[in-house]
C-alpha cells in the first residue's frame, strides 16, 4: 500500500495557522501547574488550601498567581462567601471542560513516552 505524502503536508497557510493555534493553546496553559489545577478543580470545587495540598510541591505565591491567570481566561471561577473569616472557593467553569479531549490524548501520549523513555533506559543498562 503506497501513500501519497503530498496530500498529508498541509499547505503553508493552514500550516501557519495550525502553529499559530498551538501557540495560542500553550500561551494560555504554558507552566508546569495550569493543568493540574484545572484537573484538580474539575473534581470539586476547593479552597486555597485544598488546592494547594493537593497539588503536590506548589508553593502558594506560584499557586496564587496561577490561578490569576486561570481565572483571566476564563477556565476557573473564585466565589467570595461573606462569611467570618471570608470564605473564597475556586471551581471550575464550563469552558474548563473543553480541554478533555486535550486532557486525554496529553494522557495517552504521556503514557506512550513514559514506556519508551522505559524502554529506552533498560536498552542502555543491558549495553
């Protein structure tokens, strides 16, 4: 079975908009904590601490201001509850759920390299 490669390279416009897609995507998710923390709130929703101690190995100035940038775009919301002290809950919005697909193939693909780098190590110690 032969394949034609000329109808699998996208053109160079639908190229450069792919490209400038992804770096929107990753503009908005970059850093080590975004993801995790969406995940984290999808669950339920949570409080600072919660989030925090569930997070393993965030410190809170890094966790504050990810969720500044989470709630700026729009995938986390913070509830403020007058209460004595005052009470603040993060949850995750609606338009947080669009990143499952996302979540999910980031998944399989971890899942995949983390086999290979496995793999790979135990093909480099019988060396």
């Amino acid at each position: 079975m032969q394949t034609d490669i000329r109808h699998s390279i996208p053109e160079k416009a639908a190229c450069a908009s792919s490209l400038a897609n992804v770096l929107d995507a990753l503009y908005v998710l970059s850093g080590k904590w975004k993801l995790a923390i969406i995940l984290n709130l999808v669950q339920s929703p949570k409080r600072f601490s919660e989030i925090q101690s569930e997070v393993t190995g965030i410190s809170p100035k890094v966790l504050a201001n990810e969720l500044k940038d989470l709630e700026l775009n729009e995938f986390i919301k913070r509830n403020v509850h007058a209460t004595t002290p005052v009470t603040i809950i993060y949850e995750a919005t609606e338009y947080s759920e669009t990143l499952k697909s996302v979540l999910r193939e980031l998944s399989a693909w971890g899942g995949l390299h983390r086999d290979k780098v496995k793999q790979s190590l135990r093909q480099q110690a019988t060396i």
